[in-house]
C-alpha cells in the first residue's frame, strides 16, 4: 500500500518505520526535513510537501494539535485539497474531541455526471 506520513517526532518516526518494515511503500513529510533521514535510509521516500505525501491509498498525520492538523488539511495544498477522491486520512494525532468530530464531516464534494 501507498502511505503518506505527516509529521515526525518520536511517535510519528516510530509509526512511519513499522509501516516500512511491513513492506508499506511510505512517502515522508515533516516541517524539519532532517527528521526524515532515517526513514529514507530504511527505504521511506522523503517528500518536499504535504501534496506530494498525499499521492497515496491513505495519509496518516501524527501532529501535536490541533492548530497543526487544522493547518496540514485546510491550509493551501494541503490534505483536502490533495488527497485523491477513495484515499483516506487518518489522524492519530494529539487533538480535541470537537475537531476529531469534525474531521470526518469535512470532505471533498464528489461530482456525479
């Protein structure tokens, strides 16, 4: 599976190299582009946005909060404007009950012809 990773501190690593180590084909994204490094190393692929990471089955976030998270999916390229329609977003990110509500209500329109 493609799998986009967005952020990178201690969880986030973690996370992004047992996904590697599954045999996941990983795209990694963080704000400091040397928290990257180790996971290109073991095969993860580094990426220069959050739009490039959303080229994938599914985007995982692990962020601090949510100013963060609201900031990589609602900012200018970020995951809603990014993420193929069918791909999925999981955030397993440190945020409040009322966005982790929200999130899920937020999606882009599909068009029917």
């Amino acid at each position: 599976m493609k799998i986009g990773f967005i952020g990178l501190g201690h969880m986030g690593a973690g996370m992004a190299a047992s996904l590697l180590k599954a045999g996941h084909e990983v795209s990694v994204y963080n704000r400091t582009r040397t928290k990257a490094d180790k996971l290109v190393a073991q095969g993860g692929k580094a990426v220069a946005s959050v739009s490039d990471a959303c080229r994938s089955d599914a985007v995982i976030t692990m962020l601090a909060n949510d100013d963060a998270v609201e900031s990589i999916v609602f900012g200018e390229d970020g995951i809603l404007d990014s993420l193929p329609v069918g791909a999925t977003h999981i955030s397993s990110s440190t945020i409040s009950v009322a966005l982790s509500d929200w999130l899920p209500l937020m999606q882009k329109p599909v068009s029917v012809s």
